[in-house]
C-alpha cells in the first residue's frame, strides 16, 4: 500500500521505497544487459532481514518516569554498580518473564505469516532482540511495523513494557535495527554473493563498484535516512557504526579492488570459506565467512548481503531501505552509462572502483584515527540530526531523487522539513519534561533530604553544593529554552548545540544527587530497580 495525497505526492514512508524498488529494477535491468550476465532475467528486487533490538522493563515502573513516557527515554538517572560489564547479559539465558514475552511474540507473528527466526539477550542489562527469516523489502518493512505493534501490546498483557527507543538508558548500549539488505534476480542470482561460477563472481565484483559509487557520491542520502535525535544518541558512541558512512566489502575484496584499479581482471577474487582451528582433538574446525564481519563498520559486507548497521531501532525500514536502493540504482545507471559510451566492462567497473576507492575502509570505525582519515578523504562527518538534515534537499540529491523517480523536488523539501520538525519536537519535549521533573521531583527530595542534615551539618558533606547547582543549572536551562530562535533550521541547531549540552550539565548534577540522596527519597524508580525488578 501507499499514503499519498490527491494529488499523488507521497506522504509515507512506504511510497518511496516502493518507487527505489522500482529504480533498482529498471536500471539493474539495464546493466545486466550491458554486462551480458543474467540475460534471461525479467525483474530485480530488494531483500531485507531486520535484527530489531528492544529494552524490556516493568510496566507500573514505566508508567512512574515521566520521561519514559513522555520521550522514550530516561532524562536522569545513574548506572548500577553492575550494568553491562564482562558481557554478563549477552551471553545469558533470556529472563523468565522476557523469554515467555518472546515465545509468544513469536507464536502470534507466525499465525500472521512472519517467521521469527531468532530470540536472544543482548549487551546490555534488560536488552533484547527478535528477527525474521529474510524476504523481499517491501514486504519485510511492513513485517517490522506490525512486530512492534505486537511486542508492545504483548509486553502489555503480562504486566511489561518494550522500550523501542535508540538509547533509554544512559551509559550502556542503545537499540539498533540491523538492515540485512541484497539485491537479487528473479532467476535466483544475488548481486552480492561472490558464488561459484564466473558469471555470479563477474556479478559480484560489478555489483560491489556501483555499491561504492552510490555510497561515495551520494554519502549524505545514506546518512540522512538514519538521522534522528534518538539515533544521535547512538551512532559514533562505541556501540554503534560511526556518523561516517563507508564501505567494508572485506579486506580480501579490498585487495581485489586494487588489482583491478591497477589492470587486473576482474574475476581474481575467490570467494573461499575459510575454517577457524580450536585446536583441540574433541572440538572439530569450525567454518567461517567468507570475509570478516567488521562490527564498527556502517556498511559491511557479511557473506551474501551487506548489514546497514546505522539503523535506529524505532525507524520504519522502508526509508533507510528505500535510500539503499536508490544509490545502488544511481551506481548501476554511472556504470551503464560509462559501457554505453564505448567503455569496456573492465574498465567502466576499475574507473568506479578507482573514482570512489576512499569509500572503503576496512579499519576500525570506533577509533579517533578514523575521523582524522576520514576527513582527509573527504569523507563527511555529519555527526549530529541538524548537520545531516542540512544536506537533504541539496541541489545535488533532488537531482539524484528526480533522475530515479524516488522524489520529486516538492517531495524532497516537504521530506526534509517533517525531519526538522520531528527533531525539534523531540528534543522540546524532552527539555520540558527535565525541567518539570526536577522541579516537582528532584529539588524537593533534595530539600527533604538536606533538612536531616540541620543538627549536623558537617555530615552533610557536599550535598548543599550540589543540590543548590541543580536548582541553578535547571532555571538556567528553562531562561535557554525560552530564547529559542523562530525557524526550524535555526531551532534544531539551536537545541542541538546549545540546549542538549545544558541538559547534560543537569542531568550530571540530578545523577549525582542520586548518589547523595537518603534510600527512598529519590522520587523516580532506579536505573538499577527498572533493569533487574523482571528478573527472575
């Protein structure tokens, strides 16, 4: 299905992905034809398999944080002396209470037709994640939407509450949506699996070339599909891919592009499974991939698929998907177009290869040493919701949008501005509810807990100090709030960089607070009490 108006603009999120499908179609299409593989080929579609990552907590604890109910995430709040260290939750059984939510999740999503393959703990304390057998895209982002639906309502029935935002709590990993996208033909040939025939590795080798062009020259498209104040928590934080999008198509392809940059054929790559010895009589060797799966990266290549890592975990797939089409289709139509001025297939695909080489890397995307490379690239670092937005409706990506049909220029700046607004209103929400909870619940626990303190002071040590500073950072937040600029671009960047940091300054005083304040005078329910209380 598609939301559009009367007029036939799209308003939705399925619209656009719906049109890349057919983008990708028409100009995998053309370039099969150009490269005389897969001849016999009459449709080309997207795959998708989603890993959608959750927090599980108690319900009547949820329903005592304002801030989980108002932004989906906690404002304050101070980590438990054991949180996620040692990976002490990820290679846990599941609890009681949260394996039963899963199995009957997955129960009524079979009834509905969607297979649930996999149910498992995450990193962090309470962390939690579900995924589908893949299937075509279109039909897999619908698959998602109506999972979240169900694990909400589930979650529900028994007393629990599933948290789908990017980061709920403060200091241990946020929830992601792993994209687990390839690109295939009705006759059974996926573009991204090396195979074993010359034909699928020819395939292969061409297909990773437009993958690179599409994300070196239209990086910015990519980066914006994941752009959200929840996900901002996220991307670059140790956890998650980095703001920087490039390329992992493994170190061994990595070597094969630079033979072919340099004169070589393209069928030199061979794709071979390799085995990892334990070393051990009773253990046998166990198969392994055929690159490494590099976990830092955005885009890595992971077998017969490439993992768009960068996902937030509220996201509908359809956007982030549809943008994956698009510059794969813009890639297969500059590869088109170089054979069909005259250029061999060899060439045409070492010119790509050689035009975007700086889009790969194969290193580790957390380090600080990346984004000094990275920027030496060229590559662009848009690390925050406001950088990224500014480049959406750029003259450049309307033209890309326009050439493929995904957008027209209407589309693309109506687009935009709903991201502005959602961000701007994600982020005055979440300012206001602070603000109201420290001042309705923080500074008269405060208060309470310095008076039985007044016959002996010295004890005190510095809770006065700290408690006065919550009172003055929290009226100088509110005083910042209230000067706001008028404009959406002007207010995003406004509360990006001006507003965010003041909150953080709050919440470090609220969180040390915390610590000071007597057992049972904090007024909200605990880190500690909302990630262990549904264990059993």
């Amino acid at each position: 299905c598609a939301f559009i108006t009367h007029l036939g603009a799209c308003i939705d999120d399925k619209t656009p992905l719906l049109r890349s499908n057919d983008a990708l179609n028409r100009e995998g299409l053309r370039l099969l034809k150009n490269i005389k593989v897969g001849t016999s080929t009459k449709a080309i579609h997207s795959f998708l398999g989603w890993e959608q990552e959750f927090f599980v907590i108690k319900a009547s604890l949820y329903k005592k944080r304002p801030d989980l109910v108002n932004c989906g995430r906690t404002l304050v709040g101070r980590l438990p002396a054991r949180n996620q260290q040692g990976e002490l939750n990820y290679f846990a059984p599941p609890p009681t209470e949260v394996n039963t939510l899963m199995f009957h999740v997955q129960k009524i999503m079979l009834k509905l037709g969607v297979a649930m393959a996999v149910l498992h703990n995450e990193v962090a304390c309470a962390q939690h994640e579900m995924s589908p057998i893949y299937c075509h895209s279109t039909f897999s982002a619908d698959n998602n939407v109506l999972f979240m639906e169900v694990l909400e309502k589930e979650a529900e029935k028994m007393g629990l509450h599933a948290l789908l935002h990017e980061k709920p709590f403060a200091g241990i990993n946020g929830s992601g949506k792993h994209n687990n996208w390839s690109v295939g033909t009705d006759t059974g040939m996926n573009f991204f699996y090396p195979g074993k025939t010359d034909e699928a590795r020819i395939l292969f080798a061409t297909a990773i070339a437009c993958l690179a062009y599409g994300l070196c020259q239209h990086n910015e498209v990519v980066r914006c599909c994941v752009a959200t104040a929840g996900n901002d928590h996220r991307l670059g934080a140790q956890e998650a891919p980095p703001a920087i999008i490039s390329l992992y198509p493994g170190t061994g392809f990595e070597q094969h592009v630079d033979r072919i940059i340099a004169g070589g054929d393209i069928l030199g790559y061979k794709a071979e499974k390799a085995t990892a010895n334990p070393r051990a009589a009773s253990a046998m060797p166990a198969v392994c991939g055929v690159e490494d799966r590099n976990r830092t990266a955005p885009f890595p290549f992971c077998g017969n698929r490439f993992e768009f890592r960068a996902v937030g975990s509220s996201q509908n797939c359809s956007f982030p998907i549809a943008m994956c089409n698009t510059v794969m289709a813009a890639g297969m139509s500059a590869l088109s177009d170089l054979i069909e001025s005259g250029k061999s297939h060899r060439d045409a695909v070492a010119q790509m290869f050689k035009e975007n080489r700086h889009v790969i890397f194969t290193g580790n995307g957390y380090s600080e040493e990346w984004k000094v490379e990275a920027k030496k690239r060229g590559l662009p670092n848009l690390y925050n919701t406001p950088m990224a937005l500014a480049t959406f409706n750029s003259k450049k990506n309307k033209d890309l949008f326009e050439k493929l049909g995904i957008f027209t220029n209407e589309e693309c700046d109506a687009r935009a501005e709903i991201m502005y607004e959602n961000y701007v209103v994600t982020l005055s929400a979440e300012v206001e509810t602070l603000i109201d909870m420290v001042e309705t619940g923080i500074i008269p626990a405060c208060s309470e807990d310095m008076a039985s303190y007044a016959a002996l002071p010295r004890v005190a040590g510095e809770r006065q100090q700290v408690y006065m500073s919550i009172k003055e950072e929290n009226d100088k937040l509110r005083t910042m709030f209230e000067k706001k600029p008028h404009g959406l671009h002007e207010e995003a960047a406004y509360l990006c960089d001006t507003i965010k940091p003041q909150m953080l300054v709050v919440r470090e005083l609220c969180d040390k607070a915390e610590g000071l304040l007597e057992k049972g005078k904090y007024p909200y329910p605990s880190y500690e009490t909302m990630l262990y209380s549904h264990h059993s």
